[in-house]
C-alpha cells in the first residue's frame, strides 16, 4: 500500500501516541510472586510519604482491620506509617483508597485490582478478602528490591486465583511447633495468598489437643520418652481458637486433622480400651505405620470418636473435618471378637467394609454438624463413601483422577510433587531416607493440580491443592528450608493463569523475592546448606 509521506507521518504520530496513551510495558523487576493475572506497568512513580493517608471504604467489613493491617506493613516496610483516615467517597489524593465495589463480580470473592497512579494508590475489590489480597501485593511492591523507599512504580494490576483451595498442611504431632512458629506460618502463607492451612494434630508420636472430656490424651499421649528425656507438648483449646483467630483475621481457614482408625497409638496409649486387645501400649518413639489402630468393633469406640469430634467442632468452625484414613494395618481386627461380631451383623466380607463402615458413620457425625469430612485417598478404598466426602490424593494423583470420576471433591497433594519434606536436591537427599524422591524447584514449578484425564466437568471437582510439611523428619528449625523456595513455586501454579506462567522468569523473580525473604527472617534454602 503506497501512502503519502505526510499521511505517514501523521500514522506514525498517532501510533506513537497510542502507545504513549497505553504506555504499558510488562516488566519482571517488580518480581512479584505469585505473578498476577494482568499487569500493565507505567513509567513514573507514587512516592508514599509521612503525609500519605489510608482512606476504608465503610463498607468493607472485615475479620481484620485492614487500614491499621496495611499502616503497619508499610511502617515496617519502609519506616513510613500513613495515617488512617475516615473517607466519605469523594476522590483523594496523596492517599492509598482500600474500596469494595460490590458490581464487580468479575473480580470473584478473592480477587483484587491495585492501581497506581501518580495521586495515589486505589485497590477495589468485590469482597474484603480481595482487598486483603490486594494489599499482600502492595507490600511486596513496597518492598521491591529495585525501587526506592516507599516509590511504588505506576502499574495497574487485575488479579484473582486460579483456584480457591491453595493449602499448607503442618505435622505439629511428629515433632511440636510452637504456636508463635504457626502464626508466623499464618502471616507466611498470606503474604503469598494460601488460603488453607491444615494442622496435623493426632498420631503415633503425639496427640496435641486438649480434649476436656478426655484429659489422659495430653496428660499421657502429648508425652513420649526420647532417650532419658521426655518429648512433647500440646495446644490448650484457648490456645487452639486464638490460632483459628489469629488465621481467619488473615484469611486463612484452619483445618484440623485427628487421625483415625491409623496412625493411633498416642490415644491408645491413653485410653487402651480403643484397642481391639485393650492392651497398654506406649507414644510410639518410631516413625512408621503402627497395628495398634481403633477397634470398630466396639460401641465405646464410637463414643469416644464423637466425644472428641464434638470438641474438635466447637475450637475449630471450618467447614471441613480431616479425618485421615490412611495407613490403616486391618491385622488386629481379623482377631478381634468385637470386630468380628460387627462384621458378621452388618454382612460385611472383609475388613475393608469395616473402615468404610467407621469412615461412612464418622461422615454421618460430621454432617449432622454442617460439616464435611475430608480424608486422604485410601478412603475410596474401603466402600461406603458418601459423595460429600473430599478426597485428598496423596499416593500420586491417581486418588483425584477416581476421586474426581466418581464425584467427589478433590483436594491434590500428590507425594511425589508437593510433599516438601522430601529433598529438594541430590545433597539434600544424603540427609533424608532413601524412599523419599528429589523434589526440585522445578518439578514443583511443573505440578498440574488438575489431572488432565479429568472430564471439563470432572475437574471442576479438583479445588485446589496442599503442600504437605511432615515433621519426622524436619523439627521446627527445619521447616523454613524445607518449604522455601518450593511454596513460591507452589503458590504461583495454584494462583495464577497457566499461560503467565514461565520457568525462566519465576527464576529471575525468585531472586528479587529471596531479599523479601530475608528480610522477614525466613531461613530459605540456598546451595550448600
Ligand atoms: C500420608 O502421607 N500418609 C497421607
Ligand atoms: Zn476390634
């Protein structure tokens, strides 16, 4: 096409100024992790400064207080502390706006848009947890490692997560963790917008709550002989619900598991009548799968389940109840007369029948609470699941493919991607037991929570998925190393789009992050330590 110079010149000048107009570049050094879903960067800055103020829509109500929430990030950020004030709807400058906008559904119940401006900062949202979310964002911008003190580049971003159930589970039974050390979880999960957090509470190691109506499990089962000492602890249920608390101000579910009918022996070494032989056992010192699991056969059983549960259900308002059922040894119940009575009432041929007998009552229990049980994949093993059971896959992702085929909610935790006690490299694989497969950066960055076998309307049953923290392995000081850098891999594949997904530019973003990192004290794990 032949146009005239003069014409083309004018061509050029209007795409120059469309460009100028949208202006927008993407660019990774504001390193931010998860990536959002869109973002459209601007040359210039907003400077926060000593007289910036935090103006609250009224309308957002919410568990926490997010202007002082936000005021107090930023002071520790930047040494800056803006000032809160009242704000009746009009347009404010120098000013960062926290509005809700109850029309833009669009943005979904977790979804935010953060738009920097030179007046001034606005995150809207259509619901509180989109504003907290936002401000998560924020802060990481604030603490950018390329941008001067409290100078948030110019950037308008739209964001919202690929999938509402994005989970850490904690083993405070295998080795105790200190309440300060899960709120400081709780405030590291929301700083990189997980949702769930799962607390481990009940094994053979260990029983970690207190139970009112059955004071023998933390007198006895929170206690285990290591050599001469004695090893242990437990959470008092005050202690329990200001954890809750403490997780629900920031967004977080806590969802409890108390293990049944495996993995035991600290309740049994408590009350030896849950045992089909009622004989005395010790805390187990081991780590490993235990024969000395609950007797179904007998009603007492039951009793003591539903006494436990109806505590569990008043510290603990989540919606869900994780029951375990996982590596459940069925040897003692084949000699067990109880047992053997039950199975004979009900017509069952194997043993099997009669875990999915337990686990089906349980989920009755549970249900006449408002309540959903979830357990791990062996509870599609055993019959007589009820559809509102969730499944949680752990043995692969072979649990969720059936799980989800048979209409059952799924939540993905397959071992051989997001089990994070597992080693991360070869090194770190000299210092763990042989069965546990390397899990690189990498191969989590790889991880597809969604089975792709899965029917369109099948795999909208997969919610999301868990990372899992098991402790036999990994005390306390561990567990920073263990999970850092691999949860930022984690995150990002659970919050955002596939197709802003990219492995070379989370690398270099990871870089800038490692500076958050350290600065909030987290002991990440670096080559050669
Ligand atoms: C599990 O790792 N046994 C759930
Ligand atoms: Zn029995």
């Amino acid at each position: 096409m032949w146009i005239p110079k003069a014409n083309l010149i004018i061509l050029c000048a209007a795409v120059i100024t469309q460009i100028c107009e949208i202006g927008y570049t993407e660019k990774t050094d504001m390193a931010l992790i998860p990536i959002p879903a869109r973002m459209e960067l601007k040359d210039g800055v907003f400077q926060i400064k000593p007289t910036t103020a935090i103006y609250q829509d009224p309308i957002a109500v919410s568990p926490i207080d997010l202007s002082a929430y936000l005021a107090d990030a930023l002071r520790r950020e930047l040494g800056i502390e803006p000032a809160i004030r009242e704000w009746s709807g009009g347009a404010v400058q120098d000013a960062i706006v926290l509005k809700l906008d109850p029309a833009k559904t669009g943005l979904g119940d977790e979804g935010y848009r953060l738009t920097v401006a030179e007046g001034g900062i606005e995150i809207l949202a259509h619901k509180t947890a989109g504003l907290f979310y936002g401000i998560q964002t924020l802060r990481q911008l604030a603490a950018g490692a390329e941008t001067e003190k409290g100078a948030i580049p110019r950037v308008t971003i739209e964001d919202a997560p690929l999938y509402p159930w994005r989970g850490l589970l904690l083993d405070s039974a295998r080795h105790f963790l200190e309440k300060d050390f899960i709120e400081r979880y709780i405030d590291l999960m929301a700083y990189h917008k997980l949702n769930r957090l799962h607390l481990h509470l009940t094994d053979d190691q260990g029983w970690r709550i207190e139970i009112k109506k059955y004071p023998k499990l933390t007198e006895i089962g929170a206690w285990r002989n290591e050599g001469s000492q004695r090893y242990g602890g437990f959470y008092t249920q005050a202690e329990l619900k200001e954890i809750v608390d403490y997780a629900r101000k920031r967004f977080i579910t806590v969802v409890p598991e108390f293990e049944m009918p495996g993995h035991a022996t600290a309740a049994a070494a408590s009350y030896p009548d849950l045992l089909c032989r009622s004989e005395a056992v010790p805390v187990q010192t081991e780590w490993g799968i235990f024969p000395d699991v609950f007797c179904p056969g007998k009603e007492s059983t039951f009793e003591f389940l539903e006494g436990v549960l109806d505590e569990i259900t008043e510290i603990f308002p989540s919606p869900f109840i994780h029951i375990g059922g996982d590596e459940a040894p069925r040897d003692r119940w084949k000699e067990c007369p109880h047992c053997q009575q039950r199975m004979k009432e009900k017509g069952f041929k194997s043993e099997d029948e009669l875990q999915g007998y337990l686990i089906e009552r349980v989920a009755r229990f549970l249900s006449s609470k408002d309540r959903r049980l979830i357990g791990w994949d062996e509870i599609l093993d055993v019959g007589g699941l009820p559809k509102t059971a969730v499944v949680q896959s752990w043995r692969g992702m072979a649990g969720a493919v059936r799980a989800a085929q048979l209409g059952h909610d799924v939540i993905s935790s397959p071992n051989d991607f997001v089990y994070f006690d597992y080693p991360q490299n070869g090194q770190q694989a000299q210092a763990k037991p042989d069965w546990m497969m390397v899990t690189s950066l990498e191969k989590v960055y790889q991880f597809q929570p969604t089975p792709p076998e899965l029917s369109a309307g099948e795999a909208k049953r997969v919610w999301g998925a868990e990372c899992t923290m098991w402790s036999e392995h990994a005390p306390q000081e561990k567990i920073d190393t263990q999970l850092f850098p691999r949860i930022c891999a984690f995150t990002e594949v659970l919050w955002s789009p596939p197709d802003r997904r990219n492995w070379e530019d989370f690398q270099q973003r990871l870089k800038a992050h490692y500076g958050r990192l350290e600065k909030m004290g987290v002991n990440y794990y670096r080559e050669g330590n």
